[in-house]
C-alpha cells in the first residue's frame, strides 16, 4: 500500500531503503540473476586469456562504447516514455477513483436534506444500494480475474450491506452488470422517496444525474485498465532493455577495473528497476507497494457518509433558532454601529 515518506532525508538514508521499493520485486526476476552469472563468467574468460582482443579495436570480439552507447540512448528514451505514460495514467486513476468516492459523500448529502426526514427508511435503503454497488466495483478491481472472493462476498452480508438473498442475486449476475444493477435499485428506490417526501422534480432530477456521474466514473476507470500500452510497444522495449543490458554484461565483463562488476549490477537494477516500476504503476489496484489503499478510502468514505445519513443532533437542531436570531442580532448591532460612526466622521 502506499509508503509516506520523508522527502528531506538524505541521499544515503533514502538509497539504502529497501522496504517498499522496487528492488525486492527486481531481484526475484530470473534475468537479473543469469545476466550477473554470465557477466562473471566473461570476466573469469577475458582474465583467463580465453578472449582474445576482445580489448582491442578491431579484432572479432570487441565491441566498442559507441555502438553499446546508440542501443543505450533509444532505449532510455522509450524506458523514460513508457514510465512517464505509466505515471500519467496513474495519476488519472487516482483522481476518477477519488471523485467516484466523493459522489457517496455527495448521494448521502442530497438524502440526508431530502428523503431522510419523511421517508428514513427509503434513505438507508438506496444509501446502502449504493455504497454496495460502490464496494463491489473496487473488489473487482483489485482481483485479477475480476472475481469477487467468497469471503468477499460473506463480508458485505455480515456488515450488512447486502441481504442474503440480495447476495445471490446480485453473484449470480455477470461481472459487467453487478454494479449497473445495484445503481438500478438505488435509481428505483430514490424515485420513489422523492415522491413520496414530495421532493421537487428539479432537485429529483440532480439526484438522478449524481448517479449516471458515478456510473460514467466507474465505467472510465474500467475503460482505462482495459486499455494499457499497446503490446507491440512493450514488446519491442523488452527486446531493447534485453539487448541493451547483454552488451553492458559483455563490454564491462572486457575490462580490467574491479569495479566493472559493480558498476553492470547497480545499471541493470536501474534499468530492470524501472520497467518494474513502470508495469507496477499501470494497475493500482492490487497489493503492490505503490497501489492505492482502496479499502481505506471506501471505509473512510462510507463512514463520513454514513454520519451524514444517519446524524440527528436533535439538541443542536433545537438551539439553531435561538442560535439565528442572536446572530442576527449581531448583524444589526454590528450595522448600526458603523452607521453611527460614519455619522460621526
């Protein structure tokens, strides 16, 4: 889940970090570990005298810094562009993920001021149509199969957000509809608490167009994880990123520096590192390290929205008059003692 960290600490402190970066997830990746074999084992060979010339300019197994340097520089640019489209479309999953919560706060709001005062019953009933219709599409999110786990599913029965048979129901219907059906019942169930308080068809009609907003929210999120980089394109920067590190296990493997070792690990783990990186921002939802803590947000979300359904205040409700008048008796002094001072001056 998200890791808050401390952007002034220093260079080393923040580097040698190992908790909730992209390391863990690089070093466990095969590639990682057969091109520091294979590096080692030219080293061993060129040291041995079983590569010869592969130092020297011109011979058959020399490779020169400029040829590795035009494989370098392409593929740090598509790495870098890749990565950036990667971040942007984080970023804009985050924002549609949070507006789509805000439009609980915003449902509960409009029930809270309308229907709950005549009709409380319709007001909880809707609200928690809603709230399940919102739970539901973030467990989909978060599975890899878009499927809802059974204890999933046993969890919103136990905390009440959906009926038993209301469960089956709404299991038994394909994935894409799940949600869609719930903002149905919500839909059907405002209609009619709205005429029965009598609400007036202006503010019935901003209600309705609250719900198609969360829909339309919901169905953007979706189109977006459904649309990732084209495979073609991450394709071919696999097969750069491949080719660009073997020559960088060769051509420093042909040196006579002990610090060539060194210098190939900590490359490749930058170049590995991003590409994880990268692959690890394109889905936020999930259990990575930089994937948004979605359970966190709707709980305090349905908890913020709840205190809005569900507040009565009766003795705050009660003094709101007197409350009134006093202030607008403030008002009035407040305006009669500029007059007299103006009249003064």
């Amino acid at each position: 889940m998200t890791f808050h960290y401390d952007a002034g600490s220093g260079l080393i402190q923040t580097a040698s970090q190992y908790h909730a970066t992209v390391l863990p997830h690089t070093i466990q990746h095969y590639e990682f570990w057969v091109f520091i074999i294979l590096h080692f084992i030219f080293k061993f060979m060129f040291m041995a005298g079983l590569l010869p010339g592969a130092d020297i300019d011109g011979s058959e197994l020399f490779v020169s810094w400029e040829n590795v340097s035009v494989i370098t520089g392409m593929t740090t640019f598509f790495e870098v562009f890749y990565s950036n489209q990667s971040y942007q479309r984080y970023l804009h999953l985050y924002t549609k993920s949070r507006r789509l919560l805000s439009g609980l706060l915003d449902m509960s709001l409009f029930l809270s001021f309308t229907c709950k005062a005549k009709e409380p019953g319709y007001a909880r009933l809707a609200f928690r149509y809603l709230v399940s219709s919102t739970v539901i599409f973030f467990e989909q999110l978060q599975s890899t199969d878009k499927e809802i786990h059974e204890t999933a599913w046993n969890r919103m029965v136990r905390q009440g957000l959906l009926k038993p048979d209301e469960q089956k129901y709404i299991a038994s219907l394909p994935k894409h509809e799940r949600t869609v059906r719930l903002l149905q019942w919500t839909a059907q169930i405002i209609q009619i608490a709205c005429k029965k308080a009598k609400v007036p068809a202006t503010m019935e009609k901003d209600v309705y167009a609250h719900l198609l907003q969360i829909r339309d929210r919901q169905q953007e999120i979706q189109d977006v994880l459904s649309l990732p980089v084209p495979f073609q394109y991450f394709h071919v920067l696999n097969v750069m990123v491949l080719a660009n590190v073997a020559l960088w296990c060769y051509k420093m493997a042909i040196s006579k520096s002990v610090f060539a070792p060194f210098t190939f690990i900590l490359a490749q783990l930058i170049f590995l590192g991003m590409m994880e990186l990268a692959s690890q921002l394109s889905n936020p939802f999930g259990t990575d390290d930089v994937d948004f803590p979605s359970n966190d947000w709707v709980t305090d979300f349905i908890a913020s929205s709840i205190g809005l359904i569900e507040d009565d205040s009766p003795g705050q409700r009660d003094q709101w008059s007197k409350i009134a008048s006093v202030e607008s008796m403030m008002k009035a002094e407040s305006k009669s003692e500029r007059c007299v001072g103006s009249s003064a001056s």
